[in-house]
C-alpha cells in the first residue's frame, strides 16, 4: 500500500481500520508499514479523499 501524501488530510481514520497496525502517524505525516500490512484494503476504502492505493 502507499500513501499520496499531497492528498492526504492526516484523518486518521486508516490508522483506526488497521487490524495489523501497520499504520501509523509519524510527526506531520502517515506511514505504512509494508512488512505488517497484509493488503486488506480497509484502508483504502475508509480514506475519505482516496489517498491510499495498492502498488
């Protein structure tokens, strides 16, 4: 998963869905953890501005 961060308003709202944790908030921007993400895709389908996308 990857994260626009141009899009990205920081809701948090994927951290929230995350059932692996694999999301966090690091200072002024959302990272994923790649190695614990399992590519559900909850967290594209929560993100209110579709900023997270499968690579």
């Amino acid at each position: 998963m990857q994260i626009d961060m141009e899009e990205c308003g920081i809701c948090e709202d994927c951290i929230d869905v995350c059932m692996e944790e694999a999301i966090s908030k690091k200072a002024y921007t959302v990272v994923i953890d790649n190695t614990k993400c399992d590519n559900c895709g909850e967290c594209v389908d929560v993100c209110p501005v579709g900023a997270i996308y499968k690579d």
